[in-house]
C-alpha cells in the first residue's frame, strides 16, 4: 500500500530531508455543505503513524513517468486489517465505510525545510495504491486505486505557526505588540498567519474646509520589499488590500471594481514592489461619504499560497510604505 500525493508547487529549501507522518483518521469528516472547516480545525486521529515516519526529499520539479511530480509513501501493515474487508469488486464508496480517511502532516524542522503543495484531485497521481496478487494469477502483481472525489470528499488544510525561532524584532512587533515597530518593518504571512494594519489619518485633514474640495485624480499605496533571502524564500505574486468598513466589517475597496490592470496589487520583481491604486477608497473619506477606519494588508490567496514577504515600514523616508496622490482643489 503506497500513498501517492501529486506536488504542484513548492516554497522554501527542497534539499532538507522532511519526515512524513500519516495517521488514519478517528472521526468522520462533515460535509463541506453542512459544516465549515477552518485553518485552525483540527481532526481527530489515531495515534499509529502509518507512514513510520517515512523520509524524503521533496522534488517538486522532477517529473515521473506520468508527466507528474509524486510522492510516493509507503503505509505500514497496521493498515492491513481496513483493506482486507475488500474485495475485488470494491469501489471508493466501499471504502468510506471502512475508515475516515487520512491525516498526512510533517514533522517541523530546524532549520531550512520547505512547504509542498498536494493536488488532492488529481485522480491519476493523488491516489491510494494497492499492489496485490489474486488466487488466479499468482504470479502476476496487479494494482488498484482509490482517489478523492471532487466535489463529493471532505478535505481541508490546517495550519500552526511557531514564531519561538523568529527575529527579535518580529517577536517584539507581532507577539509582543509593539505596533511602533511597524514604522521600520512590517510583516505578511498567509496561511493563517500574519496581516498588517495600514491607518492612514492625515487623509482626513483633505476634508472639505473653507468652501474647498479636493478631487483625488490618483492615489497610489506603494509598498517595498526588504527581505534578502529572495532567492529561495520568493515573494508572492500579489498582496491583498481591503478595507474596514462604517460598521467594522471587512470589505473589498470600490478601486477593484475598475479591473487589476487599474488596482493592481501584483508583485513587481523589477522593482520589488507592490502598488495598489486606491483613488476612490481615498476620494470617499475625503468627501466623508466613509469613515477612516483602515486597511488590512495580507497576501492573495493567502489559505493556499506559501509565500511571506517583509517589507520597509512608513519612517524609511526612500522605500517605506507610502501614499503617492494627486489632486485637484475646487472651490464652491
């Protein structure tokens, strides 16, 4: 029994050795119509590592015979005992009534290592293999898979982050609170990790004064990276920006509606920037229509995309954070 997982992407330093740890899993999952799972969810599982703590190197970039990148994970014959109730004639459905399904992590390393993406719905290479002989050709290995269902299986990622190992100044910032510390760096990190609070208060003194009005013609949130470990530890290839509403909410900015070419958002690797056009969120606080309340800064697609990025905070006067804006003043 081998558990083949397709590799899409990667992030992070593939030479480390990683330790593959999978347990059968002790509870059913829900359906994802009937219960929402979160990056904090945890499910229950047994305590039996199938996999015995079985070590690889991921290669993400290497392709097999199937035009695919797979890790292929031998089980042990604890798991034996659940494949032997089937028959020749036995579908996935059978399965599913046998057991839960699997819980695949790693163990953390050190220092270095790396974060692998699973194609769980690839049918040809994300699959549980069975290498069998039957009664009527012994002498001929057959094998038989069973693979996810799009659509119809539960699964669903969980993440923790231990920042024990992290810089001073990022511990003292983002563990401590120490939100002062923004002005010199600040941080995102998806995957249930860290988002920056963006408060930009000097827009409120554009407001309407002494029968004027100031019409935002553009206005640009640039944002530089600062992080020098570029080569292996790549920045995403777009940030997020949304904003919080009257009533606290959060929401998108009107800006998106104007298409990404206008908005943005995207990483620039020419520069090592990212910007965002954010002219009409800046005209609607200027002309009071919204309150000033902030931004939230994140990376896209944060639930499924590895990367960080660090960037130079607002008192770097060269590449800080900084609100570009042009404008007109109108009288009554």
């Amino acid at each position: 029994m081998v558990l083949l997982l397709s590799l899409t992407n990667y992030y992070g330093d593939t030479t480390t050795i990683q330790t593959i740890n999978i347990y059968e899993l002790s509870d059913s999952l829900s359906s994802t119509e009937t219960y929402h799972y979160y990056s904090n969810t945890v499910a229950n599982h047994k305590v039996t590592d199938l996999s015995e703590a079985y070590q690889l190197t991921p290669r993400p970039k290497t392709k097999d015979t199937l035009g695919a990148a797979i890790m292929r994970i031998p089980l042990s014959h604890e798991f034996d005992t659940i494949l032997r109730k089937l028959n020749s004639n036995s579908t996935n459905d059978e399965l599913r009534k046998l057991f839960y399904g699997f819980y695949v992590t790693a163990t953390p390393v050190a220092s270095n290592g790396c974060i692998v993406s699973i194609d769980l719905t690839d049918n040809n290479s994300t699959v549980l293999r069975v290498y069998y002989h039957d009664i009527e050709t012994p002498n001929k290995s057959v094998t038989y898979d069973f693979y996810v269902v799009k659509g119809t299986d539960t699964y669903f990622n969980t993440f923790t982050h231990d920042y024990t190992l992290g810089s001073p100044d990022f511990l003292q910032q983002v563990i401590d609170g120490d939100t002062a510390l923004g002005r010199q760096t600040i941080y995102v990190q998806p995957m249930g990790g860290v988002k920056t609070f963006v408060k930009m208060p000097n827009i409120d003194k554009w407001k309407k004064n002494d029968g004027e009005h100031i019409v935002i013609n553009e206005a640009r949130l640039v944002i530089k990276g600062t992080a020098t470990d570029t080569a292996v530890y790549k920045a995403p290839l777009a940030l997020a920006l949304m904003m919080i509403d009257d009533d606290g909410s959060i929401v998108t900015l009107p800006d998106i509606s104007e298409g990404s070419s206008y908005y943005s958002g995207t990483y620039n690797s020419d520069n090592n920037t990212v910007m965002f056009r954010i002219s009409e969120y800046v005209q609607n606080i200027v002309s009071g229509k919204k309150q000033n309340k902030g931004l939230w800064l994140s990376v896209s697609g944060a639930s499924y995309v590895p990367n960080r990025w660090i960037m130079a905070g607002s008192d770097d006067e060269t590449n800080g954070i900084h609100l570009e804006v042009k404008y007109s003043t109108l009288g009554e």
